[in-house]
C-alpha cells in the first residue's frame, strides 16, 4: 500500500515534535531579553515523562504566546554541562527563565548575565503551564502582590486563577501604625506572595479601617477561607493558611506527594482515569463524598501512564481503569467491579460494604476481566 506523504509523516514517533534548540541560542535570546520557557528533556527511549510532555509541549508552541513568552525545549543529552549548569536533576525540567533588565545592557558574557529561574512545579497539562505563565506575568518581576481596588477585587478573586489570596491592610497610621502592626503583617503577605507566586495569585489593597485581614478563594474547590490580624502574626500562619486554602480535596497521585498518602495509615481510594478528561468528571461527582470520608480516606487520582503497573497491582485493567480501594496497612486491596456505574452513591455504598467485612480482598491472579 502507498502511502501519502502527509500519513507517512504521521507514523514516523516524534516527527510532529519536539523542535529543539542548542544551549547557546537560548543564551541569545535571552540576551535580547526574551522571556522564555525552557523544557529540559532527555530523550532516551526509557524517559517516558519527556515523551509524555511532547503533544502538551506542542500544543502550548501552537498556541497564541502569553506576554510574548517563547516556548523551546532543549535535549540535554546533546548539552549535558548547560543543563546541569541550570540545575536540572531530572527530566523533564520546565524553567521559566528571563535576565534581569538591568544586565540586558551590559555586554553579553554568560556566566555574570545569569537568568531568574522559575521552576514550574505543577502538573504536566497545557491549561497548568499556561496558568503559570499568566501568573508570573502578571505580577511584577519583583513578585509583589497585584494591587486591587474595591471596585474589582471580586472580579480578580473569582477569575485570576485557581487559587486567589487578597490582602487588605489598614493604613500605616493611627493605632496599628502605634504598633507598627499593619506594616509587619503586610510585609509577612508580600513574603508569602513572593514564595508562592508560581502556584498562586496575590492581590493587595490598602483599606481605611485598621484591620488587616488576609483571605482567599479556591475557585475549583469551592473554599473561602480568611485569617485575623491576630492570626497573621502568628509565625508560620501564613504558610498554613495558603496550604489550607490550596488543598485540593482529590489530589493527582504523583512521585513527589506519594509518601505523604502512605504514611498516614489511612485507606487510599484511588481512581485511574481510562482518559485524561474522565478526571475532571470524576472530581465533579465524588468532591462531597471525598470531604465527607477525609478523616479516615485518601481519594486521589491516579494516572495510569505515570504510575505503570498501579492499575493491574490493584485488580484493575490498565486499559480500562476504574477505581480501587488499598488499606496500606494490611496491603489488602478491592477493586471497583460492580454492576452500577462509579457514582458518588456507588462508591459510598461499596465503601460501607467494604467497612462492614462484606467485600472480599482482591489476591492477585484472580484476573481483571470481569465486569
Ligand atoms: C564574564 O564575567 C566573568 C565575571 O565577571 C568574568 O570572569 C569573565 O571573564 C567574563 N567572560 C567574558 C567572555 O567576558
Ligand atoms: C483595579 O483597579 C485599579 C484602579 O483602576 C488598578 O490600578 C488595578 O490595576 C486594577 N487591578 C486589577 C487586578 O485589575
């Protein structure tokens, strides 16, 4: 059969792809000043997270850019020194990454221009990365908070991002500037904006009361949340306010919070989305349930193709996912295979189930077919 050279294209791995950079081009461009966000890959055929990154990777670069930012990735098996050189411990690395205006002037030598680093920690989806780079366009290079009025604080709260802090400060004068307290607790609120502004957005406003308050708004998970003066001042407050508002009810098992799940005892109820958009039809559906049963369960979604084997190891199909009750604590393991569809009411009717002793632990071995 002949093929025509457009579905020949397609059949060739990787030929709608990555399209590479050298070290040295992108020390050019930022040298021109340009804002860039950088995927460090290494694209041996075992780095199967550098190959999942490569359509979102894609489609992010086919996308109009956000406040000029460019989009290129560079192999680091071809530039090994100017990765490890930009502190990338493991692959893929997303670093968004402009010179300082000042050193943009002076002559262009690489080792004394170095450019502001921002790690990308987030998931690895296209609408996440773009969330990040409206946020860290928004707020000042110096990472300020964004100064907001009455008249639309409500507005940003509910659009700006995902997760949205406002701080209201009292004026530097009167009885809090007796104390100095308005200033202390504003300058707390720009520290925690400055080390938080890659996951989430910070407004300000200066209010003619004298009390300083601090709070914030999930826009996902539906939380409101707020803290006192009092609060404030409180060391590490702060930080666990943000923590607090940011929680997300059903998190994404990934690598790095894995452990936090496994130690606590508790039960994990997981679910392997059978594709990337069944999760947020699942989180839409289970959210109550999940917050209802958090004292004694982790509900977390888990991605098949970051966790390979998960699925099967829990007396799932790999292809066609579902949900899995573990207990870490016994290694026992139940595997969703009733009859109705996964619900909220399913699921928290096969959970009492599970409590009362009326579900068998699954043994490995006994298959993963049935329906
Ligand atoms: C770049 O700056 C460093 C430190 O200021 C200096 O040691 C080095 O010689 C400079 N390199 C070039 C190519 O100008
Ligand atoms: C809110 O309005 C003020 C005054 O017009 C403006 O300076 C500020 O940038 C606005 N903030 C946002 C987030 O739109």
């Amino acid at each position: 059969m002949r093929l025509s050279s457009f579905s020949y294209l397609l059949l060739i791995p990787g030929a709608v792809a990555w399209n590479h950079i050298k070290a040295s081009e992108l020390q050019e461009r930022l040298q021109r000043g340009e804002r860039t966000l950088v995927a460090y890959i290494h694209h041996q055929p075992q780095d199967k997270p550098s190959q999942l990154l490569e359509p979102i990777w894609t489609s992010l670069q086919s996308q109009p850019p956000v406040d000029e930012t460019a989009i290129v990735s560079i192999e680091c098996s071809l530039s090994l020194p100017d990765c490890l050189q930009a502190d990338v411990a493991s692959y893929p690395a997303i670093r968004l990454l402009l010179l300082p205006p000042s050193s943009q002037t002076t002559t262009p030598n690489a080792t004394s221009n170095k450019p502001k680093q921002h790690r990308y920690r987030g998931p690895r989806t296209a609408s996440s990365i773009l969330a990040f780079l409206r946020r860290m366009t928004r707020q000042s290079s110096s990472g300020l908070p964004t100064p907001v009025t009455t008249e639309n604080m409500t507005t940003f709260a509910s659009t700006a991002d995902d997760v949205v802090f406002l701080g209201r400060f009292g004026p530097s004068k009167g009885k809090e500037k007796a104390t100095g307290l308005s200033g202390l607790l504003r300058k707390e609120y720009e520290s925690a904006a400055r080390r938080y502004r890659d996951r989430y957005t910070f407004g300000i406003m200066t209010v003619p009361t004298s009390g300083s308050t601090v709070t914030c708004q999930n826009n996902v998970e539906g939380v409101h949340l707020s803290l006192s003066a009092a609060e404030i001042s409180r060391p590490g407050a702060v930080d666990e306010f943000v923590r607090r508002c940011a929680e997300e009810v059903i998190p994404a098992l990934t690598r790095r919070n894995e452990l936090s799940f496994y130690e606590t005892g508790k039960s994990i109820v997981h679910f392997f989305p059978p594709t990337p958009d069944a999760r947020a039809a699942y989180l839409a559906e289970m959210r109550p349930l999940a917050q209802k049963y958090a004292e004694y369960l982790h509900f977390v979604t888990t991605d098949p193709r970051e966790f390979p084997g998960a699925a099967e190891m829990l007396g799932l199909s790999r292809s066609q996912g579902g949900l899995s009750v573990q207990n870490p604590n016994t290694g026992d393991v139940y595997p969703y295979r009733r009859r109705e569809k996964i619900s909220a009411a399913s699921v928290e009717a096969f959970l009492g189930d599970i409590i009362q002793g009326n579900v068998h632990a699954w043994k490995p071995g006994e298959g993963h077919d049935e329906l």
